[in-house]
C-alpha cells in the first residue's frame, strides 16, 4: 500500500528532528564567481532573432550553447547546495520558474536536482504553482507528479493555486493520493500585495483566505486523505503575514500541514513562523531560501566565503537552530 504524503513528511521531519526546508531559487548572477558561466549577466535565456534575420540560425546555435551552459552551471550548483543542506534538513523546495527560462536544458536541470535530492536523502517539494480548469489541470498534474511512486526524478509534492476550485486542484490530488505524493495549496502567500485578494472580507465576515482555508481543510479531511499521523496528503502554504489571520487559519486547518514560507530574506522571522505548528509542534515546515543558498554574500559569512558550500551548510545550521528554539515543547 502507498504511504500518505502527511505521514511521510511528518515521519522525516521526526527522523532529522527539522521543521524546516531549504529552497532552492538559484540566478546565475548569484552564483559563486567559479560556477558562474562565462555570459552570466543575463537573467534568463536569451531570444533569437526573427526568422528573417540573416544571422538567426548562428544565433539561435549561440543561443542553445549559453542555454547548456547555465543549465550545467545551475545544476553544479545545486548538488553543492544539496550536498550542504541535507545532513540538516528533511526536506527542500525546488523552484521550476528558475530552470524554465533555460529551455529543455533548464527542465532537464530541474529534474536532474530532483533526482539528486532523493540520492541525498531529501524529500522534495516541486514549487511550480499549477492549476487550471480540469482536463489541463489533469495534464499539468501528469506533468509535475505523474511519474511512479519511485521514479527519483519527479517530486513528492507540488504547490498548486486554489483559483479553479476542485476542478484545478483535484487532478493533482487523484495523482498524489495513487503514488504517495503530496499537494500544497496557496492559502496565505509571502508577497506584500497578497491582501489585495485573499484580504478581502466577504458577507459572513471572514476573509478570501479563511475561505479558500476552510475548503482545503475539506478537501484534506475526505475518505482517504488523510494518515495514521493525522495529516493529509493535501497540505497549505501559509506565510505568517498577520498574526491574527495565521492563529485563524491554522485553526481552521487540523489536517494539514504547512508550508511556512518568508522567513529570513522576507522578513518572517521564528517568532512569526511558529503560529503555524500545532501545539504539539507538528503540522508544518518552514521554508528558507535566499538567507540560506546565497549565503556566502553575508557580511557575517566574509571570513569563510572561498569555501561557499560550508557557508550554505553553516546558515542551514543555524536556520534549523532558530525554528527548533520556538517551537512547542512537547514536540
């Protein structure tokens, strides 16, 4: 029988005593000056020209050669960053969108740290914000999930939007719930215009995000979702934005854990982030990025900055020692 995503996350983060995960968003200008390819001032792959220009095919060639190029660089890094964190960690967050500019070579990339990240041991959360009305849904679904349960190159789970109701959301679910794999639904984002929508307040009182949270909690809570942990293979992503919102919704949520994201470069800090663990100390995870992986630019990292991968490895330390610090004591 497939083991439930809740059970799975819940049983590692026990195993590596960690309610964190580092997230994985690499630039190429960010990169340590060694792995950086030689035309690294770009941000994304870049265009051809037009069909009609003379020079379009050396270009488009040119163009595929520093597409390679910083897809191997991207993923020379990664196995750095993965080899630093995982002894930490139980867990770490792959952005797609910084594979993607990059071409068939950037999602090759992508799936390549994927399959790495399992070597190392790391469950892996896919953060690619899919969703659409049904039958595309379906096909991005297949896409990000669809690989059998012990195919090493697909994630355990994925970040979805709820904008298309259960007709979105649901093909993702059919899948993770047949392979062991998980979903994480945009509840309360990290960014400062989220309010725009999931702050406004409906007819009854409440907000869009404790409405779109009181249907996850739905939809995690039906037949067969949820494990023997109590926790749901459909989980939320929550950032403690407001306090009073988060203690809200992590009431209206028993079932599922979260994906905490902001802390460090965003500005969340532990304080802020333990609202979201149940008062046990589990139900969520907290998710680290710029403050880890680019870590080696931080003054305090200066003196030990030749050797990037121990400053990596030093802020994941000390990440993991400030969610430990507040979290409840009974976990």
């Amino acid at each position: 029988m497939t083991r439930n995503f809740g059970d799975r996350l819940t049983a590692a983060i026990r195993e590596k005593k960690a309610a964190v995960c580092v997230g994985l968003d690499p630039l190429l200008e960010r990169l340590p000056k060694a792995l950086r390819p030689a035309d690294s001032g770009r941000t994304s792959a870049p265009s051809p020209e037009p069909r009609g220009s003379a020079r379009a095919e050396p270009n488009q060639s040119r163009d595929r050669e520093e597409a390679g190029a910083s897809a191997a660089a991207l993923v020379a890094y990664g196995r750095g960053v993965i080899n630093a964190v995982a002894p930490h960690v139980p867990a770490i967050k792959i952005n797609i969108a910084f594979f993607e500019p990059f071409g068939p070579d950037g999602i090759a990339a992508y799936h390549e740290l994927i399959a790495a990240s399992h070597e190392a041991g790391l469950i892996v959360i896919g953060d690619v914000k899919r969703a659409d009305i049904g039958h595309t849904s379906a096909q991005y679904a297949k896409a990000t999930l669809g690989g059998p349960g012990d195919d090493a190159a697909v994630a355990d789970a994925v970040t979805v939007n709820p904008y298309f109701g259960w007709d979105g959301v649901g093909p993702f679910v059919d899948v993770a719930r047949r392979t062991g794999r998980g979903v994480f639904v945009l509840v309360q984002t990290s960014n400062e215009s989220a309010a725009q929508v999931q702050g406004l307040t409906l007819a009854d009182g409440s907000t869009v995000c404790h409405s779109v949270a009181r249907m996850v909690q739905e939809w995690a809570s039906a037949e067969g979702h949820v494990g023997s942990s109590g926790y749901s293979c459909i989980g939320a992503v929550v950032s403690p934005r407001d306090l009073e919102s988060t203690i809200r919704v992590r009431a209206l949520m028993p079932n599922c854990i979260f994906l905490v994201p902001g802390f460090g470069a965003q500005g969340r800090t532990a304080d802020e982030a333990a609202k979201c663990f149940n008062s046990d100390g589990t139900g969520a995870i907290v998710a680290a990025s710029r403050s880890v992986i680019y870590a080696y630019d931080e003054a305090k990292y200066r003196d030990r900055s030749a050797d990037w991968q121990r400053c990596v490895g030093d802020a994941c330390k000390e990440f993991v020692a400030a969610i430990r610090m507040v979290m409840p004591r009974t976990a």
